[in-house]
C-alpha cells in the first residue's frame, strides 16, 4: 500500500512546478462595498457604507498569462442580497488585467466592466491585492478594489464611485 501511495506523492511533486507556471487562471471571491458614492443627473447624491448596508456578491474571473506576469482577464460580478432595505449590487462584466510577479506578494489590476442590470453603466476597476497563500496553483488572496464611473445609459454620472473589499481563492490550471 505504501508503493502507489509513494508513488502518487512523487508525481504530484513533479506536477507542481508545471500548475505553477499555468497559463490559464480561475479566482473566485466574496466581495463587499465598504463604501458607495451615487450621483444622479436629475436628483440628490447618495452615500452608503457598510455600517448602512451589507451588499454581499461574487466575484467571477478568468484569465490568460499572456506573458509570465500579465493577464487578460474577463471578470462577471453579481450581488447576493441587500440589507436595511437596499438591494442587491447589479451585475457587471467586462475586460481587465492583472499585473502579478509570482515571487512578490502583492498584485494589482485593472478592468473596464460594464453594468448589465438596471441600466447600463460603464466602469473603470482598479485595485490590488495581497496573496495571503502562495503554494503556486492555488492561493488564497485579499482585495481591495476601487469603481468609478465613466458614463451611463441611465441617470447615474460619472464620479460615481464604490470601494470594495473581496477575499477569495486563485487556481491556475
């Protein structure tokens, strides 16, 4: 029993360093507003934070190594639910990359999304994490993340704004 036991472990060891330098990417993470800033064309602003509302949703992204730090990103994110009587945060997709060195801890990145629900609104996403575990093909990582509004279909301006708060796992395939 030991023999194929050992033998599994072995070539699991061998594997390793190849999921390391996968090309493709899978993260999946929770993630909340810590604070949004709403302007309307026709009307008052609003404000909210966390304290106000718990806006919980998923976070969806798939990536590309283009090259050994940078990847192309199609990232879909979508509310849960909505506390204190606000709804769900509406989902969004859209284009991104990430800048991430393998050997530092920190990672940043960059998409474009676009709101899909309640109107179209158009994004601009940066933000940037910490890798809290690194074993090469999985990790687990901390993220804050910023969204500004660039235009919109709808009544919302531009300088709208939400920071964010996400934690979730990262596999390489």
């Amino acid at each position: 029993m030991r023999g194929p036991l050992l033998r599994w472990v072995a070539a699991l060891a061998l594997l390793l360093p190849g999921l390391a330098e996968a090309q493709w990417s899978i993260r999946l993470a929770l993630e909340v507003p810590l604070h949004s800033h709403l302007f309307l064309t026709d009307g008052p602003t609003a404000s909210t934070s966390i304290a106000d509302t718990f806006q919980p949703g998923v976070d969806l992204l798939g990536g590309y190594a283009v090259v050994d730090s940078l990847s192309l990103d199609l990232e879909v994110r979508t509310g849960l639910f909505g506390t204190g009587g606000y709804g769900r945060t509406p989902t969004n997709i859209g284009p991104g990359l990430t800048y991430d060195v393998s050997t530092f801890p920190l990672y940043g990145r960059m998409a474009l999304p676009i709101q899909v629900e309640h109107g179209t609104v158009f994004f601009v996403r940066l933000g940037g994490g910490l890798k809290i575990t690194d074993w090469g093909f999985f990790r687990l990582y901390f993220e804050l993340t910023v969204d500004v509004a660039l235009g919109a279909t709808n009544d919302v301006k531009p300088g709208t704004h939400s920071v964010n708060v996400a934690l979730g796992m990262w596999f390489k395939l």
